[in-house]
C-alpha cells in the first residue's frame, strides 16, 4: 500500500472517506471529490486493487500506484490510500482502530457515496454502513460514465 500524505490537523473533526475503482479520473470524478471535501475537515480517497479493476473491468489502464498520483494532485484530496485484499469496510475498520487518534479528540468518520452507484442497495450492503460514524450520498451529476467508455473500448477491439 503506497500513501501519499498531507499532514493532517489536530482540529480535524470530521474524517470524509471517498472509494473507487478511480481507473479514468473524469470531471465527475473532481467535482464529486470536491463536494465531498467542502462536508468534511480531511477527505481521504482510497481506491481499489489493480486486481479488483481487471476483475470487474477486464481492463487496468492506469496502475494503482499511478492512479493515487493522480488522486493526490487534486486540491479537494488530503490523503490517498488503496486495498489490496480488504473491502471498504475492512479498510475503515482499521482506520477507525489505528489512525483516528491522530485528529481531533471526537473526530468522526463519514463516508461519501455516489448515490447513482448505491441506488437499489440496502443499508447493509452499502460500503460503510455500520462502521463509519455518518455514511452519506452525494448526487451524481450528468456527464461521461467511466462504465461506458470500458464498453466502448472493448467493443472497438
């Protein structure tokens, strides 16, 4: 797991937690990551595997590594992370038991979702619920679907 960190503030009460495969960073992306970032003090982006993306996507075309670069350079980012072998909800576990000392005294976690990605899906099955202190959705807006452009390639082979 490679990092890239910005140091956090001991006045941070509010820890937003953004993830995603993150595979084509698209204007969507940016303005989701920053409207996630003005309702919270810190915004940690974690993204998926490689592995997880050839699975899902049958396609990696920016390497984990490469793709947190990207993340990291955004403004709206303070901390990049991914998971290899945990889900979401592992990773949050483990950030809660291991790294929520570092900011504020009563600081809670929120994590982000699109709400397009989480329609139809029940409280349980929604990533966070249940560990995160506040899991909230944030509204898609209308634009490119990185799921259309993977269509489009794999049909232009």
């Amino acid at each position: 797991m490679v990092n890239f960190k910005k140091k956090p503030k001991s006045d941070c009460n509010t820890i937003g937690i953004c993830a995603g495969c993150f595979t084509i960073l698209t204007p969507n992306h940016v303005k989701y990551l920053e409207e996630a970032r003005d309702a919270c003090d810190y915004l940690i982006v974690i993204t998926n595997s490689d592995k997880y993306i050839l699975d899902k996507k049958g396609i990696v075309p920016i390497s984990c590594e490469g793709r947190m670069q990207i993340l990291s350079g955004l403004k709206s980012v303070d901390e990049v992370s991914s998971f290899e072998e945990e889900d979401e909800h592992d990773w949050i576990d483990r950030f809660k038991r291991t790294r929520l000392s570092e900011f504020a005294e009563n600081a809670k976690t929120v994590v982000f979702h699109d709400q397009c990605a989480m329609f139809n899906k029940f409280p349980d099955d929604i990533p966070g619920f249940g560990v995160a202190d506040i899991v909230t959705m944030i509204s898609r807006k209308a634009g490119v679907a990185v799921s259309d452009i993977f269509r489009k390639i794999k049909n232009e082979k």
